[in-house]
C-alpha cells in the first residue's frame, strides 16, 4: 500500500493527522497482510514525525523527483528540502 498524497488545511495539525491516518492504515494492512506500507517525499517535519512513529524505514539512494529550474532565484529556493511537498500523484494523468 502506498501513500500517494497528503495535504491537510489545519497545518498545525497536520503531522498529527498524518500519523493517526498511517496508523489506521497500518492496522488494515496488517489484518489484510498487506507486506509493505509505503510513504515517499514528505517535508523534512512530517517525514519527522512519520519516522517517531514507523516501525521500519528503508533508505532510498536517490531521491525519487528530478526537476530543472530555469531561473536561479528558484533554483536556490529549491534546495530547501522544506518547501517541497512532493507528490506520487501525477495531476496530468488526472485531466
């Protein structure tokens, strides 16, 4: 099972809901023995709280995203891994 995308309006909660939702998750995969619960491309604070609460993590050797910025203003705002919200969701596929 993986998690495709998360987005939460109350964002003071919202590591809060992550984690109760992973949770109840968890709880069907395993009455359902499903093997794997995936979560790939969190920012840095709700990986954080994922990562108190997960029992396993595997280490990927690459990030899963590629992008180029064109413009050098954006390309050094995107270094901050906290202002990406990465997604498995492809909304082009979705039109």
């Amino acid at each position: 099972m993986r998690l495709v995308d998360f987005q939460c309006l109350e964002t003071a909660r919202e590591a809060y809901f992550l984690v109760a939702m992973l949770s109840d998750a968890a709880e069907r995969c395993r009455r359902e023995s499903i093997q794997m619960l995936e979560v790939v491309g969190l920012r840095p604070v709700l990986d954080s709280a994922v990562l108190a609460a997960a029992p396993h993590r595997r280490s990927l050797t690459s990030w899963l995203y590629c992008y180029k910025a064109s413009d050098a203003a954006l390309a050094r705002q995107l270094k901050d891994p906290s202002v990406w919200e990465p997604s498995l969701f492809d909304g082009d596929s979705s039109l």
